[in-house]
C-alpha cells in the first residue's frame, strides 16, 4: 500500500525578508525514509510523487503560532491534486505542536512539520502527522501508572516525544481510515 506525496518546502518570509530555508529535498528524502521504517510496521508506504521549492510564506512570527492558521494558510495556497500535501517549514518558535494535520484541509490531506535538525526527529515528526491524517489521535500517558507508562514510546504519545512504537490497534485503525481507503487500501 503506497500513498502520494507532494512535497512543498516552504520556507518563511517576515515583511518580505525571506528566512533561511532549513529543509532540503535530500533532507525531506532522509525523514521519508524514518517515516517509512515507522509505517512499515502496517505496511504503508507513503512515496514522493512531486517535489516543490515553494516560494516563501510571508507571515509574521507572532502569527505563526497557531497550527490550525499556519496549515491554512498552507494549504490555500495550491490547487488540489490526488496526493496529500506535505508542507515543510522552518521551526516555529512558540508553537506548540511539531506540526499540523487537518484530514479534511482544502484542497486536499494536507499536514506541515517543523525542522528539528536531524534525520529521526524530523521524520517522526511527519510520521506522527501522517498518523493524524489515518484517524489516529494522540495517546496521553499517565506516567504514575507502570502500564500507561509503557506507551511513552509510542508515535502518537502526545507532545514532543521521541517514541515511534504503534499498537496493534492504531495499525488496523490507520488500515481502514479514508486516507488509506481513499488511495487503494
């Protein structure tokens, strides 16, 4: 099972000063390659069908700390295809989440993932995005609990975690989610 992917590495511009770009496509290729070993565990693949060097979104810094806004504005921004939309940006300081999901975006799937500087951190960020994306919500974990603790290492575990571990359950939900389903699942 393989999913589309459209890439767009969308840096910021702040009053039409462009920041520097921290994503690559060499660096998208390398986190696409940890989000494939995490999603190999349900047999999901998720490959790049198009690759964009997006130009800069101008938007203040102050602006940018809301998910939901930033993944609006992202999405708006292109027309729809058949392929979830990836959008990679710079880090976004104080923002709360490594990323954004919304299953229903206009005009299509779309997720954004902050740069976290290496390899793994990058791709579990997107691994955990796409996750969202299959109708998997964030696992809280009550760490008083020996057993609810255990879970600390899984991928959806919310906020900045490292964990990239799935359940049996969160598989066979991602198996059957309209994402899936919507690209031959």
């Amino acid at each position: 099972m393989s999913i589309p992917l459209k890439i767009y590495i969308t840096p910021f511009a702040e009053k039409g000063v462009a920041e520097p770009q921290k994503w690559s496509g060499e660096a998208a290729k390398k986190a696409l390659d940890v989000v494939n070993k995490i999603w190999a565990k349900a047999k999901i693949a998720f490959v790049i069908n198009d690759y964009v060097e997006d130009k800069p979104l101008d938007m203040a810094k102050s602006a940018r700390n809301n998910d939901q806004r930033v993944l609006d504005v992202l999405s708006f921004r292109h027309a729809p295809d058949n392929a979830v939309h990836i959008y990679l940006v710079n880090p976004i300081v104080n923002l709360s989440a490594g990323g954004g999901s919304y299953l229903h975006s206009d005009p299509e799937p779309a997720s954004f993932v902050q740069w976290y500087g290496n390899d793994f951190a990058n791709g579990r960020a997107w691994a955990h995005e796409l996750g969202h994306l299959m109708s998997l919500d964030h696992v809280d974990v009550d760490y008083a609990d020996e057993k609810q603790a255990a879970l600390r290492s899984n991928l959806m575990t919310k906020g900045l975690s490292v964990g990239s571990d799935l359940t049996s359950q969160q598989i066979s939900t991602a198996k059957s989610s309209k994402l899936v389903k919507r690209f031959g699942g």
